[in-house]
C-alpha cells in the first residue's frame, strides 16, 4: 500500500554521544514515519480543525435557515470554540494515558457522526448542540501533533511537526474559502455533509495505517493527568515562555483577520464572502513557505528563526495599513503575517517537545490553551477598535501586539533552557 512503502524519514547516521541533558537517545530503531504516512497525519490535522472554521463565512446563512436573530448568529462559533477548549483541556492530555492511535480514531469516527448531525440540523438547538461536539471532537488535531511528533526521530521531530503544522494553519486558513464556494453552489449543509464524507475517508486511512503505541505507565489518574498541565507549567520554563508568545502571536493574526471582512465589504471593494475568503489562499502560500522551521529548530536555530519570523509579522502591518491605497498592499502583508506566524508556532512546538517525551499530549494540551486565549482576545477586541478608530486603529493595534510580542522574546532569551535551543543529534546504537 502507498501509505507504508514510501521513503522513510530517518536520522543522518552520524555517531554523536548522547548530551547529558537526555536531548537524544540512542536508538537503532527506523522511525515508524515515512512521507506518506506525514502527509497523513497533515491532511488529517487541517480537516480537523478545518471543521471548526467552517461557519465562520457562513453564519448569516446559517442564522437566516433555523431562526436565529443576525445578533445570535455569532453563538455557533463561540459555541463552537468554547467545545474546541474544552477538548483541549478534557480530551488531549489522554494522549498520555492510553493508547493515542485508538484515540484518534475515535474522535475521528465520532466527529463524522456529528457533522453529520449538522448537516440535517431541523432547529437552532440541535445545530448548536451539534456543531459544539463537532468544536470539542476537533482537537483530535493536537492528538496527531503529539502523536507525530512521538513517533519521530529526535533529529527529526522539528521537521515533522513543521510538516503536521503546516496541514493544519492550511485547514484554517483556508476553510473560509471552501466553505464560501460549497455554500454558494449547493448551500450551507453541503460543506458539513462534504466534510463528513471527507472524515470518514481518512479515519479509516488513519486505521489501516497508524501502528500500534504503547503507552508508558503515568502512575496518574484521568483527574491527576489534567491537574498536571499546571505542574507542567509551573515547572518548565520552555513551555511558559513559549505559550506566551503563542498567546501573543495568535491574538496578533485574529487582530487581523477578525474585522477583514468589514472594509472589504465595504465600498470601494465591496467584495462578495466568497471573494474575501480567498484571502486564506494567500495566507496559505505564506505559512507553506515556513513548514522548514521546523529543519531550523532542529539544527538549533531556534531562537533565530523566532527573531526574524516576529521581526516579519511586525512589518507585516505596513503593508496592511496600505489597504486603502491597493488590495495588492493587503495581500502583501497577508503573506508576510502568515508566514512569519507559522514560523514560530512551528518553532514553539519543537521546542516544547524537547523537554518532557513522556508528556507531549498535555504539553500540546497547555500550549494551545494560550493559543485559544490568544485568539479570543485578538478576534473579541479587533472589532471594537475597528468600529471606534477605523482600520489604521486595527493596524496599530496588531503592530504594538507584535511590539510586545519581540519585546518578551528578548527578555526570556537567556532564561530559556540550552535543552530547547540546541542542535539535535541522532545518535546510532553500538
């Protein structure tokens, strides 16, 4: 099968001694991963989240078909989002107690049963009900991070993180745009219904292809395993650090793309949702451009690579400021914003994956609480600085965010730990 005889990904076979700071391990095992099965893991991780972008573009429509108010339109994707949390909170630390491959083939079962509860929705209780499973089954997606990144060579796990990553910023950013063109042919329900199918596809690719994992003994219960995700950021100073930027970098990009649609809707534009949502193509050029940093991380420039890619999203805004002169301008700044976001967050994780194998679920887990943080903020506040200062306001908002964001990576550059910053060495068993 194409899924298991492509090339494998395998560490140079250098024979470098293993750092007493437990950055590799002696191995002469071939890593389980091949380019196929990576692909697998991306496709699988951008339909996830994609599922929880869907309805952005779509909520008049949707509103408008069951009989909610445009003023609790936008309920279904802060319901949405609020099951997304929850799941990342309640569902991903389980990765590190029981068998992450049954897992993620159960969420990903499960999440076709509820879009398709979606996409036959008769009333606005059953669609919210629906789509909020749908939001908290969707972390399956930080199951396959942590996952690919377990089944990786350390020498290797920046790069595959970078790749799964990638596949998933793709989802995001271009869910607007699928679900703008499936609505305008056939309607809001077809883009649930499509997905679905979609799901139900790579669900059983996901079965047929993921090996086995055994999952060390934690000695934790389910409530002592989220109770950790505390102790883990009480205790290692990587992951504060760099959920903290994700925090900042997320509400940086939402500061962005939350109030695109009002000037662009606007006059002189006045640009249909289909037509906004292929913005999220040129985003997707960009953050495809920085699937390599996590290849950087991994040949220890790490905190370079971090530098330079906050150093883009804050020059980004010039650009971004120029809407009023040229669209062109718009989706300069688009390109550069999305390239220099996924560099980092790319980064950020392969990173936190150093410092603790035996808890990449619930490092995935805390890490991207700050994400959704980060994102609520951005998207809640954006709106209101639009409405009050137009958008050079929203400008100058996203380029003090990100003002802020290198500020607090200068600060924690000496008090990051070498084990997140080094070189990562395979190491050759004798």
């Amino acid at each position: 099968m194409f899924l298991t005889n492509s090339r494998r990904l395998r560490a140079p076979r250098t024979r470098t001694p293993a750092r007493a700071t437990g950055a590799t391990t002696p191995s002469a095992e071939p890593s389980p991963l091949t380019r196929a099965r990576v692909f697998l893991f991306a496709l699988a991780s951008g339909l996830a989240v994609a599922n929880v972008y869907f309805a952005h573009p779509l909520l008049d429509v949707m509103a408008d078909d069951l009989g909610l108010s445009r003023a609790s339109a936008g309920l279904i994707a802060g319901i949405t989002q609020l099951g997304y949390g929850l799941g990342l909170v309640l569902l991903v630390p389980l990765g590190d107690l029981i068998d992450r491959r049954k897992l993620i083939i159960a969420q990903s079962f499960l999440s076709v049963v509820a879009l398709i509860c979606v996409g036959f929705s008769t009333s606005a209780t059953m669609l919210l009900a629906s789509i909020a499973i749908v939001g908290l089954l969707a972390v399956v997606t930080q199951a396959l991070v942590a996952y690919a990144a377990s089944l990786a060579h350390p020498s290797e796990r920046g790069h595959v993180v970078g790749m799964v990553t990638g596949g998933i910023v793709l989802g995001i950013l271009l869910a607007r745009s699928v679900a703008g063109i499936l609505t305008d042919l056939s309607g809001w329900r077809t883009v649930y219904l499509v997905s679905a199918a979609m799901t139900s596809a790579v669900a059983l690719l996901l079965w047929r292809t993921l090996p086995q994992q055994e999952r060390p003994p934690t000695g934790l219960s389910y409530p002592g395993l989220i109770k950790s995700l505390a102790t883990l950021l009480i205790e290692e100073p990587v992951l504060r650090i760099r959920a903290v930027i994700a925090m900042l970098i997320f509400a940086n990009i939402t500061t962005l793309l939350a109030p695109l649609v009002l000037p662009l809707s606007a006059p002189p534009f006045s640009l249909s949702h289909t037509e906004i949502g292929l913005f999220g193509f040129a985003g997707a050029a960009g953050a495809l451009a920085a699937i390599r940093a996590g290849r950087w991380t991994d040949a220890g420039h790490g905190q370079r690579t971090t530098g330079i890619a906050l150093g883009l999203m804050l020059a980004a805004w010039l650009p971004i400021s120029l809407l009023d002169h040229s669209i062109l301008w718009l989706i300069a700044g688009v390109l550069v914003i999305d390239f220099g976001l996924q560099a980092t967050h790319v980064t950020n994780q392969a990173m936190i994956y150093r410092v603790r194998p035996e808890a990449q679920s619930r490092l995935t887990a805390a890490y991207m609480v700050f994400y959704s943080i980060g994102s609520a903020i951005g998207s809640s506040t954006s709106t209101i600085v639009y409405a009050w200062a137009g958008w050079t306001g929203v400008c100058v908002t996203g380029a003090a965010i990100s003002l802020v964001t290198i500020i607090f990576w200068a600060l924690t550059l000496r008090s990051t730990p070498s084990i997140a910053t080094q070189k990562m060495h395979a190491v050759i068993a004798e």
